[in-house]
C-alpha cells in the first residue's frame, strides 16, 4: 500500500472524481444510477464524506480564527459551507429510493410510459 501526504492525497482524490464524473457521462442509466446512489449515499457516499471533510476544515480554521492567524470570514466562510453541504445531503436523500429505483430492470412487459403533466398534446 502506498502512503500519500496528504497534499498528493487530496489531489489524488480530486482525480478520482473527475474520472468518476468521467466514467458518469458515458454510463448506461442503471449504471448511472448506482454511481448516484454511491455518491450521494449520506453516510459513505462522495457527498457526506466531501461534507465531513468541510466541517473539519472549519474546525481547523475556527482555532485559527481565535489566534488571529485567519480571518474569521474564513471559518465562517467554512461553517457555512459545512452547513449548506449537509442540508443539500439531507434534501438528496429524500430522493434516494427514487434513485434506487433506477438500478432495477425494467419489467419484460413495459407499458408505455404515462404522458406527463408536463408535455402539452396538440388536438387536431
């Protein structure tokens, strides 16, 4: 196992995303779809650890606040952040099932899909 520093791991892990985002363009839907779950997985997932990480970082820049070594717009700056990540995470998890949903096979059998409200019909 290789041991990172700590700046080599977060650029490592910034490069994993962007191929992971990569790898999401070109997925089938249900493929997308478990990349989703994954990412969006409020405990393990990208998102909640991306959260975490945040909220350390406002904890690393409150004690610098209180020494005057950073502004304390910074850490506000930070715990703002922490806090709008976190209510995002709880917003998209109320959608997780419908994500979930997305990574199961279509029945043999499909119906047509039902018209939407938000397609308009022309009558004739």
């Amino acid at each position: 196992m290789t041991v990172y520093g700590p700046e080599a791991l977060a650029r490592q892990i910034a490069q994993q995303i962007a191929e992971l985002n990569e790898c999401l363009i070109v997925a089938s839907p249900q493929q997308a779809a478990r990349i989703l779950g994954q990412v969006l997985e409020p405990e393990e997932g990208v998102l909640g650890s991306l959260t975490t990480l945040v909220a350390t970082g406002s904890h690393f820049a409150q004690g610098r606040a209180l020494n005057g070594a950073l502004p304390p717009a910074v850490w506000l700056a930070l715990g703002r952040a922490a806090n709008e990540l976190h209510d995002i995470t709880l917003d998209l998890d109320e959608h997780a099932e419908d994500i979930r949903r997305l990574t199961q096979s279509p029945p043999s059998a499909a119906l047509p899909p039902a018209p939407s409200p938000l397609v308009a019909r022309r009558h004739r």
